[in-house]
C-alpha cells in the first residue's frame, strides 16, 4: 500500500447549507407550492437534519424570497408577484447583457471551453427530458457568463436577484415549446461567446430572458393556484 500519497480531503458542508439547497429545489420545482407551510416535523424526517439547521435554511430562503417567515408561526413558501417578477426580470435582462459584452471581452478561452462543456451536459439533460437536471446546468452557465465577465459587483448582484428568481426561470421550460426553444436559444448565445460577438450576445441575453418573462408570467396564475 502506497502510504507516500497525499491523504484526500473529505469536505463536509455545513448542515444548514445542505438543507438550504435541498429546500430551494422543492420549493424551484414546484414540490412545495406557493402559500403552503413549512412543516418542520415532516421537513426534519425527509431532509435528515435537526430543526436548527432547517431553521437556518428558512432564514437564507427568506432573503432570497421563496420563503416567508411568520412570526411565531413558523414559514411558508413565498407567492411570486407578476410585477416584482416583471421589474426584478427587467433589471436581470440588463445585467445578462452586460455580462455577456464584458465577458466577450474578458474570458480566457479555457473559460469559453469551460462553459461550453457545461452546455453539452445540459443538451443531455435536455434529450432525456429531465428538467432538474437541465436546469442546474442552465444555471451554471449563466453563472458561469456573469463570473467570467470579471466584474465582482456584477456577479454578486446577479446572484442575489437570481435566487429570487430561479423558479420563474424553471416555469418558463415547463412547456416543452418553450423549453425547445430556450434550448436553441442557448446554442445561439454559445456561438455569440464563442466569437466574442459583442452585439449579438447583448441582444441575445437580453432576448433570452424576456422570453423567460413572457412564458413564466403566462404560466404563474395555474402555478399559483396548484
């Protein structure tokens, strides 16, 4: 047995961000539906953590805005309201763009590959019909676009706002039309980033997102009342 090798770190996650996580899916994916509560004793069984951590997670998914804390009434899932959605998804539309024209610009091609491979395992995803998984990807790529453009405030503030956004993002692929076609979408925007094409990434961005706006707007009241 070879002793000389360097021991393999084994990096355990905090309790209360493995809960987080897990909550933001149920609650992006539409498993926990809007207006419902948050039970704790059901919670603490399916998640596998004490009440500590999951109370942490309800106060992280509270800044976000998918959770709602009650005063001495525990949580429930946050509503999504059209017109902050509308406002929130304008802002995020400028900020995609931008990221897109100084990510042309700033992303080493290492970077641009980088992306690109997530964009082939979404495009698996995707085939499959597996929306959970296409959607994490997606959001990595995203992500990805707004970190490479190099701008710290950038980011940060993309992923504040996105946070609250991610479920009207995963209701707008709920029709396979409109999915299809964010999945075009995707491969334009790849070409555009790929041939540092500043003008036609701004615009395609930006075109993305307010498709994302229109679908998810239109699918909201069924969503809301589910």
């Amino acid at each position: 047995m070879d002793i000389s090798q360097e021991p393999v770190l084994i990096i355990r996650r905090p309790l209360h961000e493995e809960a987080t996580d897990r909550l933001r899916d149920l609650i992006v994916q539409g498993r926990l539906v809007a207006g419902s509560r948050l039970n704790e004793r059901l919670l603490t069984a399916q998640l596998g953590v004490s009440r500590t951590p999951l109370r942490e997670a309800f106060k992280v998914l509270a800044t976000e805005g998918l959770v709602e804390l009650l005063p001495n009434r525990g949580a429930i899932v946050s509503q999504l309201d059209a017109t902050r959605l509308s406002e929130t998804l304008a802002v995020m539309g400028a900020l995609d763009a931008l990221a897109g024209e100084l990510a042309c610009a700033n992303a080493t091609d290492a970077q641009i590959n980088e992306i690109r491979a997530l964009h082939y395992e979404m495009l698996a995803y995707h085939a499959r019909g597996d929306l959970a998984g296409y959607f994490k990807f997606n959001q990595a790529i995203h992500l990805k676009i707004v970190k490479y453009a190099g701008n710290a405030v950038l980011y940060n503030t993309y992923r504040q706002l996105n946070g609250a956004m991610q479920r009207a993002r995963y209701m707008a692929n709920l029709s396979q039309e409109r999915w299809d076609t964010a999945v075009r979408e995707h491969d334009e925007i790849l070409a555009a980033l790929s041939s540092r094409d500043v003008k036609r990434i701004r615009a395609l961005l930006a075109d993305h997102l307010a498709h994302k706006l229109a679908s998810a707007l239109a699918a909201l009241p069924a969503r809301q009342a589910a």
